[in-house]
DNA sequence: AACCCGTGGTA
DNA sequence: TTACCAAGGGT
C-alpha cells in the first residue's frame, strides 16, 4: 500500500472508527461462527473460509461441527474422514491440516485451542490471518486481522488506491496497527471485513451505502484504476489442479476404494494423470488400497 | 517472491 | 461468455 498524500487526517480516524462500528452494529451478519461459537468452531469457520465464499461454507460448518463437536473428536477421526466431510469447498489440503491442528491441539494444549498468537501460528495450516482471527474472534484479543477484505478498505479510504499490494508489507502491517482504536479491538477486525465483504467489495462498491464515504480517499481522488503490476489470473483448464480435483471427487463420492481403472476414465491424459494421482499420494489426500485400487486416507493418525 | 493448491458464483 | 474473485497457507 503506498503512503497516502497528504496522510490521512487524524481528525478522520475518529469518524473511522465510529462510523464503521456503528454501521456493524445494524449491518453486521449473523453468522453461525458469531453466535456465541466456541474457539474451536471458530477455528473450524476461519480453515473454511480461506479461499472459500460463506454461502458456500454455511452448510459443511454446521455438519462438521455437529459431528466433530470438539478437537478431540476430530483427532480421533480417520484423516480420510475430514476429506470426505470438506466436501467440495476446494483446496482439500486444508481439510488435512484442520485434522492435523485437532491432533497438535490435543497433543500440546490439552484439546482446548490456545490463546496466544505464538501457539496459534505453531499449529498446521495457520498462518498470520488465522492466527489473527482466532485470537480476535474466539478470544476478543487486540490482533491486528488483515485479510483481503480489510486490505482493500484501508488501501481505499486511507490510501487512496483501488486494490492493496499483492503481499502484505511491512509498512502495510504498520498502518493497520496505528488504525486499531483502543477500544473495540475485535470489532473492529469483524466491522472493517464486513464492511470489505458487503460494501466496499472488489468489483463494484456500493459507495452510496458506505458510511465512510466522505472520509475515503480514493473516492475523494476520483477512483482512480489500480495502476499496480497486473494480478495474475488463475487458469483452471487443464490443470493439475482441475485434474486433480476430479480424482479426489471420484473418490470423495465413492463409499470405499475405486478401482484404478475408474479412475482412468476422469482424465484422459494418462501422463498428467498418473503425476496428478501420486501428487494425491504423495498429499496425503488419497491412499493406495492393495494392488490396484485407492481411497481417501482410512487410517487413524499415529 | 512466485507459484501451487479447488470450486463455483458473478459482473 | 469469460474473467475475476473468494475470511490464505505452505514452500
């Protein structure tokens, strides 16, 4: 994020905060994962709906949670189990380090989901914004949560550009710390990524519903077109990551091992195919079953 | 730092 | 229709 020219106006960082806070506390949605959740079912919301929509998030929440109620509970499931369950959210990876976390938890932490940002980031698949969230949301700590909603409405109403920096930078980091008011600290991660993922969304901001508009500089500069390097798209035909998705569903939608042979069928090149199938291997995602066969992972850990 | 990893909704 | 995009993490 570049530094805003002229900075942006103390006197202005008032009306942020109160501006913003106050529009959540009418507009705010009412999600599961806030609706007195435990820390371990925001955990369970936060490994979701990374890369992931809430529509889409919604009903694998509430079916994992029902079943898997506790870490302990996941940890002593089959890993294939938690493949299986993540359905079609993509990215299944995460899925196994959900699992692998329920186990380090019950392993290191006594099967409660620790506090600090240290353990947290200690554990598979959490990374700054997890750790973040969890310490915000589960616990109302004093993080600092930058995720892709949050960057877009600093770098709008304080920078002044349409679209972040592809990596979060030190400078970035910074600014988001001096906008945390002192009070409020946890809703204000939850208000300004709500106000990200309703209002100052990345293709067409509603402007006119956005309570900061008058204080937004890149409103102020005329919306100016985001002039950075060009974000690179995410091809999908004819990917490994397209082929590999259709074995892992195959073997999602099977109830037990699936012949080679059938798999065979999903993809028709046989080269990429076979590289695609030990990837999955190789992953963990999938497991060889006697001589021909394989299946989701069906074994307990350790 | 750049690239890999799924899936489906939307403008 | 075709890109873009979504509460990122690991390497």
């Amino acid at each position: 994020m570049t530094t805003p020219n002229p900075p942006f106006p103390v006197s202005d960082l008032a009306r942020f905060h109160e501006e913003v806070l106050g529009w959540f506390d009418d507009a705010a949605r009412d999600l599961p994962w806030r609706r007195d959740a435990s820390p371990w079912a925001v955990m369970v919301s936060e490994f979701m709906l990374q890369q992931t929509p809430v529509a889409r998030v919604l009903p694998v929440y509430a079916a994992w949670l029902e079943r898997w109620p506790t870490p302990a509970d996941l940890a002593a499931e089959a890993t294939g189990e938690a493949v299986r369950a993540w359905g079609r959210l993509g990215y299944p990876r995460r899925a196994l380090r959900l699992h692998a976390a329920a186990v380090a938890i019950v392993e290191r932490h006594g099967g409660e989901v620790p506090h600090s940002r240290e353990e947290l980031l200690a554990l598979p698949g959490v990374g700054d914004y997890t750790a973040a969230a969890v310490e915000s949301f589960a616990f109302g700590g004093r993080a600092v949560v930058l995720d892709t909603n949050v960057r877009r409405v600093f770098a709008r109403v304080v920078s002044g550009v349409q679209f972040p920096a592809a990596g979060v930078t030190a400078a970035e980091r910074e600014l988001a710390t001096t906008l945390v008011p002192v009070a409020d600290a946890h809703r204000w991660a939850a208000a300004t990524m709500e106000l990200g993922a309703l209002v100052c969304t990345a293709r067409s901001p509603r402007c006119e519903e956005c309570p900061v508009a008058d204080i937004c500089r890149w409103r102020a500069a005329g919306f100016p077109a985001y002039d950075g390097p060009a974000r690179r798209g995410q091809a999908w035909d004819g990917t490994d990551r397209q082929c590999r998705g259709r074995l892992l569903a195959l073997l999602r939608d099977a109830p037990g091992p699936v012949e080679k042979a059938s798999l065979d069928a999903v993809w028709p090149d046989a080269k990429q195919r076979e590289r695609c199938l030990d990837g999955l291997v190789a992953d963990r995602l999938v497991e060889p079953v006697g001589d021909d066969s394989f299946a989701l992972p069906g074994h307990r850990p350790r």
